[in-house]
C-alpha cells in the first residue's frame, strides 16, 4: 500500500490566502502574479481555520461549500458581510481563481492575447494557466471582462482534474443549446460528479457561472486532487462481492478494501466494471464510523486506473 500522505506547504498556504481577492478582483486591481514559472502539480496540504459565515449564505444550496473554503482562506466575502453568491465570475476572474489556487507562476504576459494589457492585474495569471494548458482563447482575444459560462467552466474543471473528454453525449434537457466544441466536456463533467444541471434537467450552458458555483466545483476539485484531505492509494486485485450489501472490494497485501465511489461519479463507476477481475490501483480517502459491510477499511473512491 502506498500512502501519500498531505503535506503542510507554505507555497499552498501563500497560494490560497491570495485566492481572498481572485473571486471579485475589480478592475485595474493590484494583484500580478510573481515572475517565474512553476511546473503544475497537485500536492496534498491542509489549511485549516475558523468557519466563517456570511450575511447572505444562510440557507443557500452551497452554504457549506462556501463555509469550507472560506475557513480556508480559499474564498472572502465584502467588507458589509456578504459573499454575494449569485454575483457572476469573469474569465479574468477565474484565470486569478485557478492559478493561486494551484500555485501556479507566471513568466512574463507576452502577446499571446491582444486584449490582455501587459500591466493588467490578471495578466500573469491568464499567462500562467494558458502555459498549463487550464483556459486559452479565440482568435488571439481572451476575453478577460466576458462573464464565464457554465459550459467554458465544465471544460476547464475537466483540464484541472486531469480527466479527459469522453465520447459521451449530453443527456441534458437542453443539450442542444450548448456548443458543438463543448458537448463532450458537459457531458465529461456530469458523469464525472463535477457539474451537474440547474434543474429540470437542464444544464443552461451558456448562463454566467456565480461565485456560488464557482465555490462548489472549487470543492469537488479540491476533493478530486486531495488538497484538503490525507488520500490513500491501494493496489490489489479487483473483485465484486456480494456479501452483506453488494460492493466492490480490493485484495491487496492480505487485507480487503471495500471500494466506494461516489454516487454523483459515473466515469469511476464505469472504470470499476470495466477492470474486474483485473489488478488495479485504486486512490480516494480512508473512511471512520459504522461499517455495514464488516470487510476491511472502507475507501471511498476517487480514481481507479490499471496497475498491469
């Protein structure tokens, strides 16, 4: 078994007390990231901190995730006590958002972007997640004061998790209203667990994205990488029992793992069925409390990939 086990690193602390301006920088903002690049990785860290709350939260649909990363430092509110969760992101916005809370580094704006002034506040940061590959542009433009939409947010959640585009077809109400280049990614990212529909069963591509939101999936990532939390990867042989509840478990170094994916990750579920019987190796988080299924630990679980 091989334990990852979470580092407490200043570089991540710096990154996300910095993330208390990237959710509603104004305009002409201080704020440019430092020059020198940074390659992207994902290193497990914890940031604890009081829970803080806001005037304008209480009752919300993501109240607890806004909670969680504003404990954190990841997220602020406004000097009147708000968090204004339903107040739209710019493209900008989440260059800012992505690159302190993966810690990236900027090297020099460059010309990349015609729209994107050198001096600007975001410009380091637009520089550093293009070089990483996370958001680019159209036709030279970026477009850094465009208010960021759902399906341009289900491409980039997808780029962060390090999950390529599957050949799926979106199930949503309205699925033909999102864009032929993002079909794939909507629909990635919804059988991924990172997005999902706004109700009725529809998707709303091209509504703007809310800090709200934006917190949310800001959470399912951090869950995804492991940021928060210590993570755990386990290989054996993959099996599917039928004891007690039906489950999935690994056999690996004489100990049994019951495997848990969670139930908003089609893809995960997939993977499982596809590599029973075969040796894997599974990554998710080692749960406590009541165990109905009395086989070993319980690993509820985030990635599953073939150790062969």
């Amino acid at each position: 078994m091989r334990l990852r086990r979470s580092l407490l690193q200043l570089t991540a602390l710096v990154a996300a007390l910095a993330l208390i301006q990237a959710l509603y920088l104004p305009a002409g903002a201080a704020g440019a990231l430092p020059q020198g690049r940074a390659a992207l990785k994902h290193t497990n860290y914890a940031v604890f901190g009081l829970r803080k709350e806001f005037t304008d939260t209480a009752g919300h649909w993501a109240a607890e995730e806004i909670g969680v990363l504003a404990a954190r430092g990841v997220i602020s509110g406004y000097p009147d006590g708000s968090f204004r969760p339903e107040k739209p992101l710019t493209r900008a916005e989440l260059a800012a958002l992505l690159a302190r809370f993966l810690g990236l580094k900027a090297t020099a704006p460059g010309d990349a972007f015609g729209d994107v002034p050198p001096g600007a506040w975001y410009a380091g940061a637009v520089a550093a997640v293009r070089e990483e590959g996370l958001m680019s542009g159209a036709g030279g433009k970026f477009r850094p004061h465009a208010t960021l939409t759902r399906e341009e947010l289900a491409a980039v959640a997808l780029r962060v998790a390090g999950i390529g585009t599957r050949d799926l077809a979106p199930t949503f109400a309205d699925a033909q209203m999102i864009a032929p280049w993002a079909r794939q990614a909507v629909a990635t990212a919804a059988a991924a667990g990172l997005m999902s529909g706004v109700g009725e069963n529809r998707f709303a591509p091209r509504a703007p994205v809310t800090r709200a939101q934006a917190a949310a999936i800001l959470c399912r990532l951090a869950e995804r990488l492991g940021l928060y939390t210590e993570t755990v990867t386990v290989t054996g042989k993959l099996v599917w029992s039928a004891v007690e509840k039906p489950h999935w478990e690994l056999e690996a170094d004489g100990e049994t793992y019951v495997l848990l994916p969670d139930a908003a990750d089609k893809l995960a579920a997939a993977l499982l069925r596809e590599y029973e019987g075969r040796r894997v190796a599974a990554t998710g988080y080692l749960l406590a409390g009541p165990d109905i299924y009395m086989r070993g630990p319980l690993l509820q679980v985030l990635e599953v990939a073939p150790a062969e």
